[in-house]
C-alpha cells in the first residue's frame, strides 16, 4: 500500500565519473545506469565494493553530482537540487547521529528545521520513538545507547521528516549478526507500514533477498540485472550474477537445439531445461547452472560429474556436502537428511541434478 | 546549462550597462565640478587683473600665494598662427612653454578666446616643465581702467588630485565589478553558494592580507627612486653592522634554543618518567611563562639586574659589576620565556613513547643510566630537534625583549625597527625582516616537513598510564633540585612586578606608595580600552574563520586548495616585525589605505593568529564522522545552518581555545602591532614599552600585571568552559 506521500525514483542514464586524486586520472564509478522504483517500493543495490551501488544512493541523495544524466523524484527533475532541498532521508552505515544532542533532540532536528511548532515536535518525537521502541530513551546522549539502539535513533530520524524517499547506506554492517536479523525484519515492517519508497544498499545477499521487492545486481558500475529476489535466484543472466545472490555449481554442456526448453548435453546424458539465456544457440558450448538444492548424489558413474566427498556439515533440517570435482568444490544440499544416504567423507561419488530447477547461460567465466 | 551561462552572461551585462551608466555619471558630474571650481578661480584671478605698473608684483604675489595652480601672462595676444611679440611673465616653467607652443592651434584657440574675453580650457592636457598633465586654462587680462584687453593670462592646474580619485574610482569599480559577478556566478551556478562565498572570501582575504602586503615588502626592497634596483640589498649584505646584526641573531636563537631545550626536556622527562613529587607543580609552571605577556619577564629581570637592580647592588657590594645588558641577559630572558615550547613537545614525545620499551630494556638488565641513554633519548632525538628548531624560530622573530635587554647587542627584528620608526627607511627595513625570513623559514620548514616525518612517536591511543622510574632516588633529588631553583627564579620574577606595583621609585627609593598604580590607571586608561576594544572585536572574527577555513579545508575539494591552506598557514612563520612592516607598505597607499585605522591592527591580529585556530580545527574535525554532517544537510539543514548547529558545538573545544588564544595573543601583541598604532588606536604593550625606556618602571610593572591577570583569566575561562564540554563530548564519532 503505497503512502500518499511516497514517489517514484526515476536513473535516466546517470553517469559518475570521478577524478583519482593520486593519478588524477578519470574513474568511472557509474558508467550509464537507468532503472526506476515505484512508489512505496523497497529496492536494494546488490553488489560487491566498488560496484558504484553507494555512489548511485549519493547522487540520489544529492551528496554526489552525476556527471551526465537525469534523476527524478516523482515528476520532479532534481539532477542539481542540493541535498538539504530533496525529500529525501538517508540512513548512514555510521547513523551519524549528533552526539551533542540526546536522542529526542537527534530524532526532532529535521521538524526543527521546518520550523514545527515545539509542541507538534515533542509529541511526533514521542511517537516515532514507540514505533521503534525507544520510549524510555528520548533523553539519553547516544553515546550511552547500544550499536541497535543508535540505529533505531538513526532511523527515527529520518522517517520523523516523513521523505518521499527512504535511504539505506548499508544499515545493519555494523551490527551482531542476531541484531541484523531483528532490525531487517524491523525495517521491513516500518517501511510497509508507512509505505515509503526505499533504496538500500548492500553488499549482504541475505539482507537484499529477505528485504527487498526488488533487488538490482551491480557490477563495474553497472546494471547486471533488475529483478524479484526469486527471479535473480533462479533466473540470473549470468554466472556473476547466479554466484553472488547463492551458492551454485556450473556444468560445461553443448546445447543440442531449443524448442520449449534448451536440450544440452553433458558426457553423454541430455537434459532438457525450463530456462536459458536468449543468446545460445544449438551447438554453443554452455554452463548448466545448478543450485545447491538441485543437486544429489550418487554412486560413482551414475551422475554427470564424479568426486570425492570432502566435508559433511549437519544443519539439522539438512546437510551440506562439500563435493571435490574436477571442476572445484561443488557443495549438495540435502533436505531431510534423516531419510536419506549420506556419503561419509573421503568415499567416491557422482553427482546429478534435478533439470527442472536449471538454467542454461552462456559460458564466461574466466579460463586459466 | 547553456541557458544558464547564457542567464549569468545577460545579467552580467545589464550589470555592466548600469555601472557604466553610474561610473560615467558620477565620473562626468566630478570633472565638472573641478573644472567649475577651477574656472572660478581664473575668473576670481583675472578680474583682480592690476594696473600695467603693478603686474610683476601681482604675479609674483599670485605665484607665493597659489598653491594648486600657475600662472603667466602674455602681454600681447599674438594673431593666429603666429609667434609671440614679446616674452611672458609669471612663471616661469609656463612662461616658457606658453612661448614655445604659442602656434599651437590649442594656443590660438586660447588667445582667440582671450581676445574675445572668453575664458577657455585646452581640450587636452600639457607637460609644464617637470610636470605631466596640467590643465591649461586662458583668460583675458583686462585693464580696470579702460577695460582694454592688454594680453592673455596662462593658468595651468595640477590634476593630480583629478587623476587620484579617477584611479580611485577604476579601482573601486572594477572591484565592485568582479566582486558582482562571482556572487551572481555562485548563485547562478552553485548548488551551495555559501560555500562558494565562503570560499571566495578566503582566498579574497588570503590574496589581500597575506600575499599582498608580503609581496610589496619584497618588492619595495628591491627599488631605489621608484626603479627596479639592487642597491638595497647591496648596502645591506656589504654593511658590516646589518651583518652583525643577523649573526647576533643566530647567535642569540642558537643559545636560547640550546638552554631551552634542556630546561624543557629536564622538566618534560621528570613530569613523564619519574616519581617525583610535586609533578602537577611542576607542570603548571613549566607551562605558564608562555602566556606571560611581553615585556614582563625583562621587566622584572630589569628591576633586579639592571643597572639600578635590586640584586645588582647587592653584588655591587661584593665588587662584582656586570651588565645584563646584551646576549647573556637576552639569553636567559628568553630561556625563561621559551623552554615552555620545549616542555610541551617534549612532553607530548616522551608521553607517546610506550615505556614498554623501558621496561623491557631494564628487563634485560640493562641499567638505568643505559636504558635512558640507549633508549630513552634516541626515541626523543627527533623531539629534541622539533622542541630546539621551534625555539630558535620563536627566538629569532623575538622583538619585545631584544628592545629593551639587546645593549650593544643587535639582532635583526630590532634592526629593521630602527629602520622603518628610527631612519624612515621602509625599504631597509623591509629587506631586514625579509633577511630575517630565511633562517626563520629553513627552521620551521625543516622541523615542519623534516624532523616531523622523522617521528618514531607512534600514537597507539592506548597510553598505558604507568611511568617507569628511571631515575635513582640521588639523581632524581638532583634533578628536582634543578628545577625547584628555575621554578623559584620565576616565581621571583613575576613576584618582583608584582612588588614593582607598590614602590615609589624602583632602585631609588624603595618605600611602600600607591602612586604608581592611580597614575598607571589614569594614563592608561584609554589604551587599555583600545587594546582591549581591538582584541574584543578581533577574536570572534578570527575564531569563526578559522573554523569555516578548517570546515573547508577538511571536507571539501575545490581547486587551489594548496594553495589556500598555504596563504592560510604562511603568518605563523613571519617574524611579526615583517608583517607589521609589510602592511604599514602595502596599506599606506591605493587600492587599500588603512594605515591608522583600528581596522589594519584588527585585520593584522586575525591573520597572524588564524594559523593556530585552523590546526585546532582541523585536528578536531578530522576527529568527526562527516556522515554527523552530512545526516544534518540530509534532513534539510543548509550548509550555514549545518555549521551553526552542528559543526561549531561539536568543535566547541578547538573553538574555544582559538578564542582565547587570539585574546590573549591580540592583547599581548607588540612586534607587528608597534607598526600599526596610531595616535588614535594605541596598544598597551607600547605604554609598557614607553615606560621602561623613560625608566618609570613602577608604571611598566602595574601595566604588566594588569596584563597578566586579563591573561590568565582569559585561559582560566576557556578552560572552565572547556571542561564543561568535555563529558558532553566523550564520544564523538
């Protein structure tokens, strides 16, 4: 349910090209990226570091200039509107709460600035320091507050203002793991329930699918790809992509010829796959792409590929098998490992994979 | 954005069709009232036109008289084209001008107007003998009698005074002109034009204050007539006195830093790797001389050795007779003054070395004398260089004692004084404190950019708090027995000004009297309210920019800005009589007169003392998550607000003490300020000068404890304040 008050994000071909002090040499941090998100919509930037995802949410905040290209908010063209100008609200990595004011002082600065009365003011503070649990706190420095409480401030800061736009600079890194997990799903439900657009960036595929409407890959300071959590797990266009939001496994195969599926062949077997890029063709040499759920294991010589079993680590719900090949180590999930053969380490097995669950991409990963 | 260079270009336009039209009109409606004015002082001039007995006296009369105009007479108005009859009187530059070009068409048309007793003003300027650009103005002699028209009076008039305000005029219009248009570019094109102002207004300010009047010094030393010349600088380094001089000033740097650095290092390594008692004592003082105001330690050192000194006329008794005067007294004066610059580097070096290090080398079995000499003191050497090449700069640039302690001793500060106050030699004394520049600058670049570097101080930020006792009790007795006696000498020193208040006649007549104190108060009244007038308004200003400067420069990136932190930076190395003198050069004449005003005291204390409150700052910005910056710009604050609420609180201590160190820098200035001072905006450090040369010691004493207490409670404030901060700032990032 999108808020009244929220607006799209539009990226028309942005562009970011910074100057290396040292070198004095021209970077390209962001080299052509358009996409938009809709009003009330969660999107994060997926990516590794340096991929340009946190120079996007600068330029989006107004903190960085794009060299070329347009960025609207709404309908509105705020490519050289200056940061204190946009409606935009960022949430840093660091918080950057004030450490001079205590945390109602902190989470009140930007109703200050637009001049709210002090009554409104202390009254929507009290608010939004319930909605994220701090009630008791609102007079304390935020020195004296642990690293979830201080986001939680960070976070109040920035919905009090009520923005147009939501921003997430890598939120929840500095955070234990257990925290990580209760703030995510905090986030998430704030976010629904005020129904404000959000950008957040990460470098955590867990984070980006458990968060997001939509996840958009990074790479070299562009777009891979755009996409619903489930379609880049299961569908990514390449094997950056299918590596980065999981665990997976490649087999190089021959594409036999497509019709309602893309037919490959691996030593001999055929196999008929739901999904495959649109660049192959039949006689391509190719990857199967397989998932660690897609995969079983066999006795020597009834699978594709044979290997040795290296490691079994017991989860409870499942086991993970780590599987030495010729083509690396390949990790097997198993699902109700209680009912089914668990090779012990060091024996001699085969592996194959369930087609239905693969995708067929073109082979570009790097050679020795 | 072509349309908005197009926008900037059309405003600028229109903003230069409506200057042109005002620049013309007030320029047009200035000529005509000179001219008018002049026209009537020909027409007052010709009518008083005598009888033909009288004329040689009334010229001769009219050329004692006059002082912006000369004057001659034709006695007969040739016909067009043709020579004069007879030769003019009057004066004679003109009169011989007015006889060579008498068949100009200018002269013609003049006389022709005469002849019709018309005045007339030559369309263009004349050279009158020596001088360029006289306005020609002719007028009919005519007799009273007969109202014959006997001849044509000459009138030539100066136009200096024209071509002043006309230079004046360019240079305020085109300044307003570009000053216009970057404020029209930065609110056109910025998306944060406080910055660019900001910015604009720190290299406007650097580029006027500091390269400016620096660059005039040394191109003034470097003229002779108004002509490039080396003569300058050929009598200064052939002169065997101005040579004397800067030797004297080596010497006397070399000295003081060589005792100050072991006073400094003694007090330093005791406060840090002993168990002697007393440390917080010992602290404070080794602290406290280096905000003593000027003047007062030589004051007192006066009072006790100087030729009348209490002291000298015990020792006198015993038969012992010296001088204090010269380069044994500078040096201990000075060593009292400066060994706290060596105690806080030292300090602060032997403090961040780990006496981990100690422990171990005791640990092996190594002595105590060894560990320090094999551990300890190779670790501070860079610390020691550091601590001797800062004192021998601040010893060098010294001039408040040097100018009543030097004797027969001459240094180089006091010699380029002498030259601008004493001989009127401007260019001299620039050359001087330029001389003096060198060795001031080989010091502070090689401590700056050298020894720093050469640091083994590593800051782990977890400094253990324990102290390795190095020393055995016997030693450690000795050496606490050292520095008790230095402690004791100034505590006697200050003592003694405070005695100086209450006596009659200092070295004469020792009785107890208030004289001294009613009659400082009420000469001083008014000096003490400048100085502190001066430094009241100096100190906000200088404290603001040095913050902004230090935003900027932390976190922004714009172009020049090496360029910037360096114009910034430079006054902390120049000896202040070389700024003093610089701007008494560069602010004496157009674009910018400001010698004699409050404004060129206040503009020179916030230049010299900008420097200090810049590193403050930028230490403790770098200290500061910008994201607490750029969370503040987030939720809407623009970027003078950002600055205002949260930039200058979380600052608040690096504030703080720039404030009260320009205060107190401002009222206890005296190398640059003793330029500056006029008859109307006086410094109390000068009083105090003028006291102890006119021998009124009492006087000087009351004036300097009136300054140390304003000092003391300035700091005593700051750091009240600070410490109210402190809990508040505990954790800042």
């Amino acid at each position: 349910m999108a808020n009244k008050n929220s607006k799209s994000v539009t990226f028309d071909n942005i562009v970011k090209i910074f100057k290396d002090p040292q070198s004095g040499q021209d970077v390209t941090a962001v080299g052509g990226v358009s996409f938009t998100i809709e009003p009330g919509e969660l999107v994060t930037l997926l990516g590794p570091s340096g991929c340009g995802k946190s120079t996007i949410l600068r330029m989006l905040s107004g903190f960085e200039n794009p060299t070329s290209g347009r960025i609207l908010i709404g309908d509105n063209d705020v490519t050289q509107t200056p940061p204190n100008k946009r409606d935009t609200a960022m949430v840093f990595q660091s918080y950057g709460l004030f450490p001079h004011m205590n945390v109602s002082e902190n989470v009140g600065y930007g109703l200050r600035l637009r001049k709210v009365p002090q009554k409104d003011i202390d009254e929507k503070v009290q608010r939004f320091l319930e909605m994220v649990g701090l009630g008791a706190m609102a007079k304390r420095p935020p020195s004296r507050l642990s690293g979830g409480q201080q986001q939680r401030v960070a976070l109040a800061r920035s919905l009090i203002v009520e923005p147009s736009v939501l921003l997430l600079d890598e939120p929840l890194s500095n955070l234990d793991a257990l925290l990580r997990e209760q703030m995510r799903v905090e986030i998430r439900r704030l976010q629904k329930s005020l129904g404000i657009t959000a950008m957040y960036v990460t470098h955590d595929r867990v984070e980006a699918m458990s968060l997001s409407d939509r996840i958009i890959v990074m790479k070299g300071g562009l777009i891979s790809q755009i996409g619903t959590p489930s379609d880049i797990y299961r569908d990514p266009v390449d094997t950056f992509v299918s590596g980065f939001v999981g665990k997976v496994a490649f087999f190089p195969c021959v594409v036999k010829g497509i019709d309602d599926g893309c037919n490959v062949e691996i030593k001999g077997h055929t196999f008929k796959a739901p999904r495959w890029s649109d660049k192959l063709k039949a006689g391509d040499k190719a990857l199967v792409m397989a998932r660690p759920e897609s995969l079983s294991i066999g006795e020597p010589g009834a699978g594709v590929e044979d290997g040795t079993v290296t490691a079994n680590i017991y989860l409870g719900n499942s086991v993970e098998t780590w599987v030495h090949t010729d083509l690396g180590n390949v990790l097997v999930q198993i699902d109700n490992p209680d009912v089914k053969k668990i090779f012990a380490e060091g024996e001699k097995v085969s592996l194959s994979f369930d087609p239905s669950l693969t995708k067929v991409l073109v082979d570009d990963l790097p050679k020795e | 954005m072509n349309k908005r260079v197009i926008n900037f270009l059309l405003t600028i336009l229109f903003v230069v069709l409506v200057g042109t039209w005002i620049y013309t009109s007030v320029r047009d409606e200035f000529l005509k009232q000179t001219r008018a004015s002049q026209r009537r002082t020909v027409e007052t001039v010709a009518a008083g036109y005598p009888e033909p007995e009288d004329v040689d006296e009334w010229l001769k009369r009219l050329a004692e008289d006059a002082n912006d105009y000369r004057i001659a007479l034709v006695p007969e108005i040739p016909m067009p084209g043709e020579k004069l009859s007879s030769s003019p009187k009057g004066d004679p530059e003109l009169a011989k001008l007015t006889e060579d070009s008498a068949t100009d068409p200018e002269f013609s048309k003049g006389f022709d107007n005469a002849a019709y007793e018309e005045i007339y003003r030559s369309a263009r300027n004349w050279t009158v003998g020596a001088k360029e650009e006289q306005a020609l103005f002719f007028a009919p002699a005519v007799s009273l009698k007969t109202h014959d028209i006997e001849g044509a009076l000459v009138f030539a008039f100066n136009t200096d005074g024209e071509q002043g305000f006309m230079r004046m005029l360019n240079t305020l219009f085109f300044g307003a002109f570009v000053l216009f248009a970057v404020v029209i570019w930065q609110l056109m094109m910025s998306r944060d034009p406080i910055v660019g102002f900001a910015l604009a207004g720190l290299f406007l300010m650097t580029l006027t204050f500091v390269a400016y009047p620096l660059f005039e010094a040394l191109r003034l030393s470097f003229m002779e007539n108004g002509k490039f010349s080396l003569s300058v600088w050929r009598t200064i380094l052939n002169s065997e006195g101005y040579m004397s001089a800067l030797w004297g000033s080596l010497k006397l740097g070399c000295w003081t830093a060589t005792f100050s650095t072991l006073v400094g290092f003694l007090f330093a390594f005791v406060v840090s790797r002993t168990n002697a008692p007393c440390k917080k004592l010992i602290s404070t003082m080794g602290v406290l001389p280096v905000i003593s105001p000027p003047f007062s330690l030589t004051l007192s050192i006066i009072l006790l050795f100087g030729n009348n000194g209490l002291i000298t006329r015990w020792l006198r008794v015993v038969g012992l007779d010296f001088s204090i005067y010269g380069l044994p007294g500078l040096v201990l004066v000075q060593t009292m003054g400066m060994f706290p610059i060596a105690f806080l580097t030292l300090s602060g070096v032997l403090q961040a070395i780990d006496s981990t290090f100690e422990e171990a080398s005791l640990n092996l079995s190594a002595g105590r004398f060894q560990t320090f000499a094999k551990i300890t003191l190779p670790l501070a050497v860079p610390g020691l260089l550091s601590a001797w090449l800062l004192v021998f700069t601040t010893s060098l640039a010294d001039f408040a004692n040097p100018l009543l302690l030097a004797g027969d001793l001459r240094v180089l500060s006091l010699e380029s004084y002498i030259e601008v106050t004493g001989m009127n030699r401007l260019g001299h004394g620039a050359a001087l404190s330029i001389l003096l520049l060198l060795p001031t600058l080989t010091a502070f670049l090689a401590q700056r950019f050298w020894v720093a570097k050469r640091s083994y101080v590593t800051v782990t930020g977890k400094p253990s708090g324990r102290i390795t006792e190095l020393t055995t009790p016997g030693v450690r007795r000795i050496l606490t027995g050292i520095i008790f006696a230095i402690i004791i000498f100034l505590i006697m020193l200050y003592g003694t000004i405070f005695a100086g208040c209450f006596v009659k006649n200092w070295g004469i007549d020792y009785t107890f009297s208030l004289e001294n104190i009613t009659e400082a108060i009420t000469r001083s009244t008014d000096a003490l309210f400048d100085t502190v007038t001066l430094a009241a308004i100096a100190t906000p200003i200088a404290g603001i920019v040095a913050m902004i400067a230090a935003l900027l420069i932390v976190r922004r990136k714009f172009h020049g800005k090496k360029f910037l932190e360096m114009l910034l930076m430079t006054p902390f190395a120049l000896p202040g009589t070389l700024l003093g003198i610089s701007y008494i050069l560069a602010f004496n004449h157009a674009p910018i007169i400001l010698v004699g005003t409050a404004a060129i005291i206040i503009i020179n204390y916030v230049i010299r003392e900008l420097p200090v409150g810049i590193e403050g700052g930028i230490a403790s910005l770098r200290q500061i998550d910008p994201s607490i910056e750029e969370a503040a710009t987030d939720l809407g604050a623009d970027q003078a607000t950002v600055f205002r609420t949260i930039v200058l609180p979380l600052v608040r201590p690096a504030f703080l003490s720039s404030l009260s160190y320009t205060f107190v820098r401002s009222m206890t200035a005296v190398s640059a300020v003793i330029f500056l001072i006029s008859a109307r905006w006086y410094h109390i450090t000068v009083l105090i000068y003028n006291f102890s040369e006119n021998l009124r010691f009492g006087l000087a004493s009351v004036l300097s404890t009136v300054l140390i207490v304003i000092v003391f409670g300035a700091f005593g404030i700051m750091r009240l304040l600070v410490r109210e901060n402190a809990n508040l700032m505990k954790n800042v990032t």
